[in-house]
C-alpha cells in the first residue's frame, strides 16, 4: 500500500466514523433529548416525537443517497462528500447548542427534526462517497482489503460515541450532565469536523472519476440512467434484495438488537449492557478487515451469503444462551411459569408503530404489551364473544384488563408473585467497572456478542467492494447509495419496532428473531442465483458508452 492510498483510506475512513459519530449520538441520548426538547408535551406524546426525530433520519438516508450520489456522479467524489461532512457537523454542533423548549418552545422542535433530517440526508450522501472514493482508488484484486477499512466506521463510530457520553458522564456527574453536560458531545463535533474539512479539502479526485470526465463520459442524468434503464435498475434492485438486505439485519442483529435484548427484554442495566457490547466491538471489529481482505480471495459472495446463512442457523440457540446467562431467574421463569392472554383474538392488533405514533387501546393489545414490556412469555387462548381480555398466570383467576386503573400494578406484582424475578434481582449479571469481565457471566456473554459481531464483519466487510464493483464508473456513486440506504435505513432501521410487533404478537420473547431470519435466508437464495461475482472485475477498464466492460449485468451460474 502506497502512502497516497493510506493517506485515502485515512482520510476517508476518519470522517465517515465522525459521521456515524454525529448520527448516533442523538440515538443514545434520545431520552434526554425528548425532555429538553418537547417538554411542552405530556410524557406519552414527548417520547413519540423524540422517537418521530430518530426516526426520521433513518426515513430520509435514501434520499439523501439520491441526492448526493447524483452530484457525486455530476461532480466529482471529494467535493460531494466534503459538503456531506459540513452538513453532518454543522447540524450535530447546532443540536449541541440550540435552546430547549422552555425557551423557544414549539420551534425549538421543529429546528430539531430538521437538522436530524439534515443528518440523515448527509449520512445518505457519505457512505457511498467514501465507499466509491476509496474502490476507485484500489488497485484491481485489492479492494475488498482497501474498503473494509470503510466498514469499520459504523462500529467505531457508535463506539466513539459510547465512549464519549460515557466520559462526560463521570466527569460532570449525572445531574450536570441532565441539565447540560448532554451538549458536550455534541459540541464536540465542531473539532471532528475541522479535522475532517481540512484531511479531505488536501486529497486528489478520484482516478476513476478523473479519466472519465477527460474522456467525456460523464452521464448526464445519473438518476435516470441509474434507475430508469431496466438494465440498470435491475442491477441494484438485485443488489438490494440479494445482499443489502441481509447484511443488514445481520448488522442490526449483531449490534443494535443485541443491545435492545440485553436491555429491554432482560432487564440488564445500562452500564453493563453497554460494557458488554463495547467489549465484543472491540474483540470482533479487526473482521472487517479480515473478511474484506478474504473476498479479495474467494469471492465477495461466499462470505456476505455465508454469514448470512451461519447467523440465520445459529440466532435461536446464541439468543437463547445470552437469557440463560445474563438473567438466569427469567431465563426459568419463561419455561416453567405459564402464562395465558384469554381473549377474542379477532379483537387483537399487530401493534407495528415504528415511529411511535400509533395508539392501541383494545383490552388485548393492553394486556400484551404489558406483557412484552415485563418480558413476560405468554399464549393467546382465544375465546371466541370474549369481552374485553384477562391475564391468567399459572392457572389463577382472570387479571381483567377493561375498566380496571389498576391493571398494571396487579399485573406486575401478580407476575412476581408467580415467580417471575424482580428486575433487580441478584442473578442479573452486572459489571462493575469496564475491567469486570473476568467472572463467567460477563465473559460467556462477551464471547456471544463478539461472535454477533464477527457474524456483523463477515455480511458487512466485502460489501463496499461488491457494490462498488456492480456499476459503471459513471453511475457508481448514485447507484451504490440507493439499495444501500434502503437496506440499512428501512430493513435494519425498522428491526427494533418490527420485532417488539412480533413478540407482542405472540408472547415468544425469541420470536422477532424471526424477522432477521426470514430475510437473511432469503437474501441467500436470491444472492445466490441472480446476483453475479465481481472480485475480478476490472473498474477502470470500460467500453466507450461508459458502461462496465464486463457485461453490465449477468445473473449468477
């Protein structure tokens, strides 16, 4: 590697991992954001639209893909991916010190949704710009090595940002940090993003880029030739659906999900939850690099499908022996207590409310969210002209849910009562400091997660490199950014909704396991018959129209 490429892939790789930085922190600090920010509303309606504002940059990443992958191919790469990290840092440092609604009430709201929508659009832009900037920098047989360094930003980011608010936190102490210390973070991003600016403002155009603006094969509507001509079209509708798709639920499963289970459904604290999952990040991130420097070898395909297939086989058994570690009290009170929701099922909901907004107020779905909440296992026994719903544990009488202000209550203390452990209770594994892991709880668990991670590195590492490769140079970057931000922004960024639905739904805590399942294997079948090997394609080589010189599209054999 020349000290021009490392000079690249530094360059590129450190303001891709500010921006997952920026991007993150409103994430984890939601909380706090919804107080300060819609604290003109009641509790309910400020957590929907703290919600509402994470969403949305999540909904608005592919247009942001659209937008900036066409000034990208217009353009150049470096002078579209500088104005994305500007967007990214500016609207990060803005949140960092706009006032809160006590001040500027309504409209300090409404500024906030915007500069995440700001966030998301610039983050649709960054990916593929990085991505593409680097591919077309690599040597031919080099780069799914040279992009894997790209892949690592997402995890370095979400851990540059754990570490941070963790930082702050013990330095100004809860209560500074609630009232102001939460900005710190944010405001920090005005140093990452002069750092940023001024890497990149000093890096060269793309090569790639740089010969086909000479040659005058330049396309003059990138999005029209990019979604508009079948022959392309079918390239990334391929793309997303046989590997984006799966790679990123695998991602989502392995990093988010993980922390979701730990947290909401095992009732592990903050600290430890997120002690366990900063560890397997670190032990498991050095495969991004490992399996992109492998697809340069065997193939882009074998690895993302294969770690596909070894995730969607083996997430029952792993989830399954996290429970039985981190609380092993639940863990036996979902297998020997039963529980039963008796209700006429016609009268039930699928309560899928990935923005927070909607309400369900039927007895029924009352009764089991409430369940889901307590991460309580249950079975709907339908009884058909049933009115209203009842709660039976272990054989008791009926906990009715209509007309009853107290149902909540009764049913907390009715479940621990059965049997059920305290969300305290002693088995609970807990970490006291970050070096804690040398006991079996922790380290059975860091062993879990850093092997979700390496399932994470092994979809995630080639796929730069296998996007990059399935499109012309003239139509790359808006090509690459669209199936990727639809994958990764609506598959993997509606799984914690998706699968809350899916565990209301049924009573099976395990159960929305299934959503990332379901599409990874069908990600497998697909990947392997329509979507073609690229590890051997030359990129810089092309026929006169601008098209790849292999041919632009062959289904797999």
């Amino acid at each position: 590697m020349t000290a021009e490429e490392r000079k690249v892939i530094v360059a590129s790789s450190l303001g891709t991992v500010f921006e997952w930085y920026d991007f993150y922190l409103y994430g984890s600090l939601a909380a706090i954001i919804g107080l300060k920010f819609f604290s003109m509303f009641d509790e309910t309606t400020r957590n929907i639209f703290a919600l509402l504002a994470f969403a949305a940059g999540f909904l608005v990443r592919p247009f942001g893909a659209l937008v900036f992958g066409r000034l990208g191919d217009l353009v150049g790469r470096k002078y579209t991916f500088l104005v994305t990290i500007v967007i990214m840092g500016a609207s990060t440092f803005l949140v960092g010190i706009l006032p809160g609604s006590e001040s500027w009430g309504i409209a300090s709201a409404i500024i906030l949704i915007i500069l995440r929508c700001l966030q998301g659009l610039a983050l649709g832009g960054e990916y593929g710009g990085a991505a593409t900037y680097v591919a077309e920098h690599a040597p031919n047989g080099r780069r799914g090595f040279y992009t894997s360094f790209i892949q690592i930003t997402a995890t370095a980011g979400l851990f540059l940002s754990l570490l941070v608010i963790l930082a702050t936190r013990s330095i100004v102490g809860e209560t500074a940090f609630l009232d102001w210390g939460w900005r710190v973070p944010f405001l920090l991003s005005v140093f990452l993003l002069a750092i940023s600016v001024y890497i990149r403002s000093q890096m060269n155009e793309s090569p790639a880029f740089k010969k086909m603006k000479e040659e005058g094969k330049q396309s003059k509507a990138p999005l029209g030739e990019a979604f508009g001509q079948w022959k392309n079209a079918k390239i990334a509708l391929f793309a997303l659906l046989g590997l984006v798709m799966g790679q990123a639920v695998v991602w989502y499963t392995g990093q988010f999900y993980a922390l979701f289970f730990l947290g909401s459904v095992l009732k592990v604290d903050g600290f430890t939850t997120n002690m366990l999952i900063a560890w397997s990040l670190l032990l498991g991130s050095g495969g991004f690099v490992l399996f992109g420097w492998l697809s340069d070898k065997v193939g882009r395909k074998p690895i993302i499908l294969g770690g596909c297939l070894i995730a969607a086989l083996t997430y029952f058994p792993l989830f399954k022996l996290m429970s039985a570690e981190a609380n092993p009290a639940l863990h036996q009170a979902h297998q020997n207590i039963p529980v039963q929701v008796v209700v006429d099922q016609s009268t039930c909901s699928f309560q899928f409310n990935p923005t927070g907004t909607a309400r369900f107020t039927q007895p029924c779905d009352v009764a089991k969210a409430a369940l889901a909440r307590l991460s309580v296992n249950y079975r709907v026994e339908n009884q058909p002209g049933r009115q209203g719903a009842g709660v039976v544990i272990a054989g008791g009488a009926p906990i009715e849910v209509a007309g009853n202000a107290q149902f909540a209550q009764q049913l907390g203390a009715a479940i621990t009562a059965a049997g059920y452990p305290a969300a305290n209770n002693p088995s609970v594994v807990r970490m006291s400091g970050p070096f804690d892991l040398f006991r079996e709880q922790p380290a059975v668990l860091i062993g879990i997660l850093t092997l979700l991670v390496i399932y994470v590195t092994m979809v995630y590492g080639p796929i730069a490199a296998a996007l990059v490769e399935l499109f012309p140079t003239r139509i790359r970057y808006t090509s690459m950014s669209l199936p990727y931000h639809i994958g990764n922004g609506w598959f993997g960024g509606l799984m914690p909704a998706t699968a809350f639905a899916m565990i209301a739904q049924t009573g099976d805590v395990y159960f929305g396991l299934w959503y990332p399942i379901v599409i990874a294997l069908a990600t497998v079948v697909i990947g392997t018959f329509m979507v073609p090997e690229t590890k051997d394609r030359d990129i810089f080589a092309e026929n006169a129209d601008g098209s790849a010189s292999a041919a632009a599209y062959k289904p797999a054999r």
